[in-house]
C-alpha cells in the first residue's frame, strides 16, 4: 500500500467535500481495505486494525468503525467512478513493479455473482435466476494471476451495460501496460452479437459461449458424425469436439461465427438411464487453434469462479454491510482493492507456486521467509527484517 501511494492517491482523486464524513478519503478507504487484508467482512470489524500495536506498522492513520460507516454512506455513483480510477491506477502501478504481463497475451474472464443479502432494506437488491435476494456484480479477472481488473456492482439481476463495461475494462488494461494479445472469455449469460461487435472493434480476441436456440441446435445436427474428435474427460463420461460454421441473420444482419462444440454423455449404467442422451455445449471463439486445443482454453475459464469465491471469502465481499446502494458499491471497490493487493504480493513476493493461484489464507497464514533483498537494494542489518514502515522496525514479539 505504501509502495503504490494508496493514500495519497486517493486523498487526489476522492474528492467528498462538503458531504458529511468525507473528509480524509485516503485514511478510510486504507483503513478499510486493511481489515480486510486481516479478515474483515464487516465494518466493525475494522477495531481490529485499533488494538495492540498495530498503527506502528500501518503508514496510516486507522479509523473507527463508526466513522467509516458514515463516509461509505457519504458516496455517489460519480464518487464510485473516482475510486474506479484510483483501482485503474492502482494497476498500472503494480504492473510497473512488475507484476504486469507486458507484451505477454493476457486472457480475461468476465462473470457475474451473486453477493446475497437478507431482509428488504437494501437498496437496488432483487432476485436472480439463483432465485436469491441480493446484487449481482460483473466482474474481469485476469485468469493467470485472478487479479480482479474491472468491477461493477449492479441493481438487481440487470444485463445491461455490457458495452461500455468492455470498452472501460479493455482501454484500463491498455493504459495499465499490457502491449500484448487480448482475449475475453464468457458464459452464455454475455452472449451477444453486439458484444462481439465492440471486442473485434477494439482488436481484442474471445471465446464466449452461446444459448444453445432452435438455430444453434440445427447447426449442431448437421455437424458430419466422422467430425467428431474423442478428447479426455473426466471418470464416468466420454466426450469429442467437433467445429462448424454458424450463420445469422441477413443483409447487414449477417454474420458467421466460428462455432465449437463439445458433447458429452455419462457412461456409468444407473446414470445413463437417467441421462441416456449427448448433452451439447457449444461456443463461438476468434481463435485458429484446432478444436481440441480451442476447447480446452474454453473450458479453463472456470478459473474465474476461484478469483470470485476468493473475493468473497478472502477479501470481505461475503457481505454487503450497508443499506445503501452505492455505499455496497464503494465497499466492493475497497474489496477489489484488499484482493489485487494479496494478488500482488503474492506475484512480486516470489510466494506463488508455480501456475496455481495464491488465496488469501494462505497469505495470512503464511510462515515462508521473506525473499532475499534484491542486487540494487541495501540489505537490512541482522535482525531489523524487512520493516519499510515509518519509525523504527517493531519488535518481533510485536
């Protein structure tokens, strides 16, 4: 947090004068992504930042929690947008230390959740096709670190605003330094021909997966039965892959989409009488890689599932603590912001084994030594650590 300016960076880009709480956006903003570092999920939480001697270690001045429930009420979607730009910069940061992927492909996963709430106080909460009560965020990770690059708490179970999420998600990673391809992967909840449209528009490559409708469903049967290619699939079922064409739509309507498509059928005997049928799923993807290869770069974004759940378990997204709409929006920002930073370290601190995805227990719980000083950094004196703080090093029983 120090490294990356996060208070100040906020202090200049947060601006809540003249509302009530909004004074020091910096100090609480830090405040509460930093109890969420530490396990919070709700904002009493945060007293544990206040016991011990734990403001000798933060670079900052820790508030109460009755002080932050005030300022996180204190918040407009136009404030919201301000704390969007401070994670978009937070990013490029990070990725100048060098935890960004340069001119490397970066492939992003985008999805939707669910943050369920209980009770009818909650602003702009309503049921989804989990038939759940609460807010339904979408959400852009990038697959190889789970870092979260774009988050947008919505009202309700809503699918608009796909577009414009894109275009923010695709010109942020841009300006953040990623030089190299772009590859967006999606469920069917994103399908879109105008989806498609905006991401060749923007030079960016996908793999989304379609609705499989009375047009899709036909293309499928008329794939030729030797096209099908056997792959491997987990104990208990046999599947293959097989590619067609996919054509839509008329005059300037017309498009034609490369489609994939996987079937798959259970083998074990009690279970083929209830499923004694291929069961289809299918995508549209701008690659060229061969069908088999296509389908198992499509089948990995399911890592997207392992960046929300640690979201929600490891960063404080497991509850929305407020009434109000976006006073949830800027606590899912400060949660975004708690994520990535566990992200981080785990990048440029040398922690992460080699392609898995570090959670945030395992930081917290961590006991690995820290990596030696670099060739260009003094090394600390014996026994002083790796204190960067302000003041002298603590104790090691503090």
């Amino acid at each position: 947090m120090a490294r990356l300016g996060l208070e100040a960076l906020i202090n200049e880009w947060v601006r809540l004068r003249g509302r009530i709480g909004g004074a020091s956006p910096g100090r609480k903003v830090c405040t509460l992504v930093a109890a969420m570092l530490a396990g919070a999920s709700h904002i009493d939480h945060a007293n544990v930042l206040r016991a011990g001697a734990t403001q000798a270690v933060l670079p900052f001045r820790v508030m109460a929690p009755s002080t932050l429930g005030t300022f996180l009420r204190s918040f407009t979607f136009g404030h919201i947008r301000q704390l969007d730009r401070v994670i978009a910069e937070t990013i490029g940061r990070a990725w100048g230390l060098g935890a960004g992927p340069g001119g490397e492909p970066v492939v992003i996963d985008m999805d939707s959740t669910i943050c369920e709430v209980h009770g009818k106080q909650k602003q702009g909460a309503a049921y989804g096709y989990t038939r759940k009560l609460g807010y339904h965020p979408i959400l852009a990770t990038r697959a190889d670190t789970g870092e979260v690059l774009h988050a947008r708490l919505r009202k309700g179970s809503s699918q608009r605003g796909h577009k414009r999420f894109i275009e923010e998600l695709i010109a942020r990673v841009r300006r953040a330094g990623a030089t190299g391809a772009v590859c967006l992967r999606a469920d069917g909840g994103f399908w879109s021909h105008e989806l498609i449209a905006t991401l060749c528009r923007l030079g960016v490559g996908y793999s989304i997966t379609v609705r499989l409708n009375k047009t899709i469903r036909a293309a499928i049967a008329a794939i030729d039965a030797d096209a099908w290619v056997p792959i491997v699939y987990p104990d208990g079922g046999v599947a293959a892959v097989a590619e067609t064409t996919y054509v839509t739509g008329r005059g300037r309507k017309h498009r034609s989409y490369r489609l994939v498509v996987r079937r798959s059928r259970l083998t074990e005997v009690a279970q083929q009488t209830l499923w004694p049928d291929w069961r289809y799923h299918a995508f549209v993807t701008s690659s060229s890689a061969d069908a088999v290869t296509a389908d198992r770069f499509h089948r990995d974004h399911a890592v997207v599932e392992l960046a929300i759940g640690d979201l929600k378990d490891g960063a404080g997204l497991t509850h929305c603590p407020s009434g109000r709409f976006f006073a949830n929006a800027a606590w899912l920002a400060c949660a975004v912001l708690s994520h990535n930073l566990f992200r981080w370290c785990a990048t440029l601190g040398g922690i992460r084994h080699l392609d898995e995805l570090t959670v945030a227990r395992t930081l917290r719980t961590s006991s690995s030594p820290c990596p030696p000083a670099s060739s260009t950094e003094q090394a600390p004196p014996a026994g002083a650590g790796h204190w960067t703080g302000p003041g002298p090093a603590p104790s090691p029983r503090r």
